[in-house]
C-alpha cells in the first residue's frame, strides 16, 4: 500500500492561517492580557495544537509583536503607500481612525489592554510601544511644522505638548468607551479633542483658567 504524502500547504493557506490565529490571538490578549492569555486558548479557537501556533510563530513574544504590528498595518491599510499623511491631512486622518475604531471594539481592547501592560517590567511589548509612542509623537510634531509652514505662522513652543496630548486623549477616550459605550461618542469626543488641541496650537487665546 502506498503512503499517501501530506501536499505542502500552499502560501495563501498559510497566509489565511496565520491572519487566523492573529484574530484568535487579538480576542484572546484583549481579553485576559500576554500574561494571562495563553497559546493554548489561541490554539483551541483556531483548531490547532500549541505545537502548530509555534510553528507559525515561533514564540509567544513572537506572537505578541504580529498582532501589535496587525493592529497598526490595519490602521494604515486603505492609506496611500500604507503610511500616515502629512500636514493637516493628518489630523484628518486621526479622526477618521478614532471613528473607525468604534466599529472594531476587539482591536481597540486589545490595544488599550496590551499597551497598559506593556508598562510592567520585562514585558515583551514594551519596546514596542516605547518605539511606537515615539514615532508618533514625532509624525504629529511634523504634521504640525508643516501646517504652520503653510500658513507662515512661527512653530509655537506648544507643538511638544500638543503631539503628547493628542495621543493621550484618544487612548484615554478609548478606554472610557470601553468601559461603558453608552457613556460617549467615540468618534465626536475624539474629533472634538483633536480640533481643540489643533486649534490652542494654530491659533492661541489666553487660558480661560489663568
């Protein structure tokens, strides 16, 4: 009797499999966290073994560093040249992404859980983000350059704070949501904060707090 050969998976199988167990791993770290979350669970939602979601992967950490990177080629996938833009276009575009995030709850949650953890000591994800952060703090800061350069204004000592703030609003708002859905518009607070941090920068008015 002839032993019938497994045929090699072909690449777009393993391409879709791979996007599975990203999904699965997503839900399962959004969920319960890297710590908490384990390869076994991600195993049993995709119908694999521990042993087959290691061969994908390689590692857990492996694992952890695909879906942060999913999450942000997501993000940028309908984008020209899959890159942020530049200019005022930017901060379109961080509107239209906090509008987006409100119809994928799983993303945002994995995101706003992976993030928050990746504080802890010796977490895997934390040069992710450090990186990350830093990345986009640059992005904003030169969005903002380039919008007072158009406009022949001089770049105010506030670009700084406003890049962080930016940031910090939308994560912040993310998590309220999270918490109780109801509670705000995900889209309208976001876009409303971004407006204003644009605006405080392009065209100052003395603090309604001093």
């Amino acid at each position: 009797m002839t032993e019938q050969r497994r045929q090699p998976r072909s690449r777009p199988e393993t391409l879709a499999r791979r996007r599975d167990i990203l999904d699965a791993a997503t839900e399962i770290f959004g969920a319960k966290g890297f710590t908490g979350g384990t390869l076994q669970e991600i195993a049993d939602q995709v119908g694999m073994t521990h042993a087959g979601i290691l061969h994908h992967f390689g590692s857990k950490d492996a694992l952890l560093l695909q879906v942060l990177q999913h999450r942000d080629e997501t993000d940028v996938a309908d984008l020209e040249e899959q890159h942020i833009p530049d200019g005022m276009d930017l901060f379109r575009h961080l509107v239209r992404t906090a509008f987006a995030n409100a119809e994928r709850p799983g993303i945002v949650q994995a995101y706003a859980v992976l993030s928050a953890e990746s504080v802890t000591d010796g977490h895997p994800g934390r040069e992710f983000f450090q990186k990350r952060y830093q990345t986009l703090r640059g992005e904003v800061a030169a969005a903002f350059a380039l919008v007072c350069a158009e406009r022949g204004i001089r770049e105010p000592e506030t670009v700084a704070y406003a890049s962080t703030a930016i940031l910090a609003v939308m994560d912040g708002l993310q998590v309220q949501w999270l918490l109780d859905p109801t509670a705000l518009d995900l889209g309208r607070a976001s876009e409303f904060a971004i407006e204003a941090i644009v605006a405080s920068v392009l065209d100052p008015v003395p603090s309604p707090l001093a």
